[in-house]
C-alpha cells in the first residue's frame, strides 16, 4: 500500500513535467513496496520507463551505500545509459518520521537536444578541422554539484523493464573480469561476488538472494551466511 506521503509527491511529478519542459523526466519510486518500483512518471520518453518499471541499479547502489544517512538528496550527477546518453540526475530521499527512507524523487535531465544545437552552431562558426582538434569542445561538461556527505561523480544506470533482467545485468557486470569458470569458485570468491552485488543493491530486489544462489551453485542459506560475514 502506497503511503499518504508518497500519494502528495505523485501531484509533484506531474508539475515538475510540466514545468521543467520534455527534456526532464522525473520520476517516483515506491521502496517499501516488494519489489521497489515506479509510481508516477512524467516525460517517460526520455528512459521508456512506466508505472511499475522497476527501481533502477543506480538508486538501488545509493540505497545499499545507505547515501540517505548523511544525505537528503544528491545531485548535479551523470548517468550514462546504454544507449550512450549522458543524463544530468538528481535524487532526492523521501524519508519517515524515524528517517528512514520510503521512497524516491528523481529528476533526469537529457540535455542532447542542446549539445546537437551547441554542434550545428559550431560547425556553421568553425571550420571541420577545428572541431577536430577541439573535441572537448562539444563533450558533456561534468557535473560538480556538491550535497552534503558522499555524492557520486557518475553512473552508469540501467533503465531495464523487469527486475530478471536487472538482476541478470548486475550478475554480469560484476563477474565480467573473472577468469575462473563459475563452477569452480572458491567460497572466498564468491564472497567478493556477493559483496559487489550487495553494492549494488541486487539484495534489495525480490528474488535477489535464489538468484544469487542459483548462478553461484550455492544455497540461499549460503548466501544469506556471506552477507552476514560482510556485515559482521
């Protein structure tokens, strides 16, 4: 059930999306709902997200890093996405009474429309060569908008349709660089696995500990055991 707290913020997002223009998506998440998901969106073209897309693995690495704690919002961050886009994000935590955090308040702003004219009007201005030579002349300024405590400088976030998917993208991402085949893990390895999932966020998913289970040949218990090592 959605709280009458987050209920207020939906009216929020559809203003935003009207104010700010076609260029800002802005987003709800509901994290107390199982999984965590999407609540209300405006200007969904940008990321093709709906209500009900899950919550992204950049949200999800900001909640495991426990970034509310210290942080009411972040922002002024890049997100790149798998297309190649390169978004300004900014995140703001919505917490209870206690401060602990409810859900999610996010503000994407892709802002390719105006790098494609700053290009246009550069080529009319400067010679080919010119722009050659200058590369750094039509790149994405980076972001250097400073909240209190940690922020991040960038992320790389995965706008995926389903929480499989998700989880399946994080699994690869993180075991990309092994050299050893799966099945012959050493428990020390597959500890090192479950912590740079748990960096992720992937625990926070439903499903996320039998997934987990499941690709490292292990049981559920096993994986709970690691996380409590970790936290240990």
């Amino acid at each position: 059930m959605i709280s009458s707290r987050l209920h207020q913020y939906a009216l929020l997002v559809n203003f935003l999306g009207k104010a700010l223009g076609p260029d800002y998506e802005i987003v709800l998440h509901d994290i107390t709902s199982e999984p965590s998901k999407v609540i209300a969106i405006a200007n969904s073209h940008i990321s093709d997200r709906t209500v009900g897309s899950p919550t992204t693995n950049a949200a999800l690495q900001m909640l495991a890093a426990n970034s509310y704690k210290t942080n009411d919002f972040l922002y002024n961050y890049q997100v790149s996405t798998e297309d190649g886009r390169i978004l300004r994000a900014s995140t703001m935590f919505i917490k209870d009474d206690d401060g602990s955090p409810i859900g999610l308040l996010g503000i994407n702003f892709d802002d390719s429309r105006y790098r494609d004219f700053c290009k246009k009007m550069f080529s009319v201005v400067h010679p080919d060569d010119f722009l050659k030579a200058n590369p750094a002349i039509l790149s994405p300024a980076p972001a250097n908008g400073q909240a209190a405590g940690s922020q991040p400088d960038s992320l790389t976030d995965d706008f995926s349709m389903d929480i499989s998917t998700l989880m399946e993208k994080s699994f690869e991402a993180v075991t990309a660089s092994l050299s050893t085949p799966m099945e012959r893990l050493n428990q020390q390895e597959k500890r090192e696995i479950v912590q740079k999932l748990q960096e992720r966020g992937v625990f926070k998913l439903k499903g996320g500990i039998s997934f987990v289970a499941k690709r490292l040949s292990c049981s559920p218990a096993t994986v709970y055991r690691y996380l409590g090592e970790l936290e240990s």
